[in-house]
C-alpha cells in the first residue's frame, strides 16, 4: 500500500511540476505582453497591476528552478561545502 501512496505523489509532483511551470511561464508571457487596440494594433500600454503579477509569476518560476538544481545537487554541495540545505543529509531520500 505504500507503494501505491508513493507512486501516487509522484504522478501528482510530476503533473504539477511538469505541466505546471510551463503553463505558468505562458501566462506570464501572456500577461506582459501589451494587449491589442483599436483597430488590431497593438496598445503600447500594460497595466501595473498586470506587470507585477508576471513579475511574480516569473519570480515563481526562478525560484522552482533554482531549487529542483538545489535539489539535484544536493549530494555534491554536501559533500564539498557541508551544506545540509533540505535535511537529507546530503541524501534524496533513497
């Protein structure tokens, strides 16, 4: 049974993460981007409030990917700095 609930966060991780950051990075493209005019040209004017949510959405983006490198090296920091960053000792949890 354990191994089903495992196998069961992984599948979930890897929707999240694998269809997840994607859509969000489109989102945040989309929303930087200056919406159409009149007429089909495009306005040169975006809203505050729609830069700072892409703004956020990119800083969400950046912070994933810099942990999921955190994550993937994390045997080698330890190993060379001492550095414990997740609890793991150094180890993904096998």
């Amino acid at each position: 049974m354990e191994l089903l609930s495992d196998l069961l966060q992984v599948i979930i991780a890897g929707i999240i993460l694998g269809a997840g950051i994607p859509v969000l990075f489109g989102l945040g493209i989309r929303l930087s981007v200056p919406a159409q005019g009149v007429e089909g040209h495009p306005s040169q004017h975006i809203p505050g409030w729609q830069r700072a949510v892409a703004g956020l959405i990119f800083l969400v983006i950046i912070v994933a990917v810099v942990i999921g490198l955190l994550w993937i090296t994390q045997g080698r920091l330890y190993e060379t700095f001492g550095w414990d960053l997740f609890g793991t000792g150094g180890t993904s949890g096998h």
